[in-house]
C-alpha cells in the first residue's frame, strides 16, 4: 500500500464489522469502489449481510458476534481463509441502549457488560486477533467507529457514552504500540441518518438547524472519513470528529 492520498486499494483485503447496513454498509462500499475486497459481518442480519457481499465485487460474508471472544477468532481466521491476507480492520459493530442519563437505576450491570463487550472488548479482541496479519501487511490500518458522545457528555445512555470513551482511548494507545506496521485511527460521529435514527425526527430537525453545515450526517460522510484514514499513510491515534460542526455550538 502506497502512502499516496489518492491511490487505490487493488489487492487490499477489509473487514468492516456490521457491515449490514447503516454506517458499516457506507465504508463496505467506499472500500469497494476503492478497489478492497471486502469481508461483510453482522451478528444476526444474516441475509442482509449476504445480500451485501453479493452485490459487491469481491466479498464474502461472515456472521460473527464481536461480544463472543472465539468469535472474533473465527472471523479473522474465515477472512484469511478467503483472501489469504487482511490489510485493514473498520470496527463498526456497536449496540447501545436509550437512557436518560439522570436514570441510573436503569443503567444496569447488565447493560453495561453487554455494551461494553461489543463496544470495547469486540473491538480490542478483533485488533488482537488481526495483529499478526495486518503487521504482514506492512501497511495495516485499523479504524474505529466511536462517537461524539465519547468526547462530551451526551449519547444515548452513559454506559454507551463511556464505551466510546474507552473506544477513542484505546485507539489512542494501540497507535503508540502498534507503529510503525499498524495504523491506529477513530471516527467519532454525531448524529447519523441511519435505519437506527430513522424515527427521530424532531431530533434530526433540531441537530441539523444547529449545526453549522445545515443537516445532519449520512453514513457516507462517515465513510468518507473513514476511506481517509485508510489512505493517509502518516496519520495514526488519531480520532476524527465528524458532526458537520455540532459540537464547536
């Protein structure tokens, strides 16, 4: 992989986790078009994943829940069984929970340990599992989805808040160790017009007045940052707030 900005991804392998729809849809396919063979993955969206991976050029699907440790180990190791190599790893999976942040009886022990075994320890597992690979790569990258509400106190729940917290940390920590093979970057959103947000429409309305660009993000602004990172051979621990400006109100 070159460290031209412009250069394409012939040859390249991907692996976007919940990839089924929504954001990891957008980056599977920005990765496509950048010439990557891709690995589509979801936990239970099943024939959506494979209706994916069959409209894309080169991609399989694989179904893997990333809270399940050997999980994740199957999942690289189906990617190496179909492409041989793995050069960059989008960890997209997430799960949350709507809670008013005043509600602390709500947020259980329960809810926590879920969001935080996809939100975190998914991520952590897949970047251990694929190490090895992509330092083979010679040019690995790594990026993970996180959120505007690991960076200021906002979301849809605090365990969800604090999972992308921990999120942009541990970006920020595996860039320092895993240099100079590996690549370690974040994109952190505001609010996505995805299938998840689709009945929020007073929220949409009001987020999209306020912000400086005049709407709310698609998933392929999302994807655009993420196609960025992926290109941009000397940035690393970095995380990347993209918002439309929101968050400088």
């Amino acid at each position: 992989m070159t460290h031209d900005g412009s250069m394409k991804l012939d040859g390249k392998v991907a692996l976007v986790t919940g990839s089924s729809s929504g954001i990891g849809l957008a980056v599977a396919r920005s990765l496509a078009e950048a010439g990557a063979a891709l690995v589509i993955n979801s936990a239970t969206s099943v024939v959506a994943g494979q209706e994916v991976a069959a409209s894309l050029p080169q991609a399989t699907y694989v179904q893997a829940d990333v809270a399940d440790d050997g999980a994740c180990d199957a999942l690289i190791e189906a990617t190496l069984d179909r492409f041989g190599r793995l050069d960059v790893l989008v960890n997209n999976a997430g799960t949350t929970r709507l809670i008013a942040h005043e509600d602390l009886d709500a947020a259980t022990d329960e809810i926590w340990r879920r969001i935080f075994d996809v939100n975190v320890l998914g991520a952590w597992r897949l970047i251990r599992a694929a190490a090895p690979s992509l330092r083979e790569s010679g040019a690995g990258a790594v990026v993970n989805i996180t959120s505007v509400a690991g960076l200021r106190p906002t979301g849809s729940s605090i365990p969800y808040a604090v999972s992308k917290a921990a999120l942009n940390h541990l970006t920020v920590l595996l860039a320092r160790v895993l240099g100079p093979q590996i690549r370690v970057n974040a994109v952190a959103p505001g609010l996505v017009d995805t299938p998840w947000t689709a009945d929020w429409g007073a929220i949409h309305q009001m987020v999209g007045a306020e912000t400086p660009l005049k709407r709310v993000a698609q998933p392929e602004d999302v994807a655009q940052a993420v196609l960025g990172l992926v290109r941009a051979g000397f940035v690393t621990g970095q995380v990347i707030t993209v918002d439309g400006g929101y968050s400088l109100r």
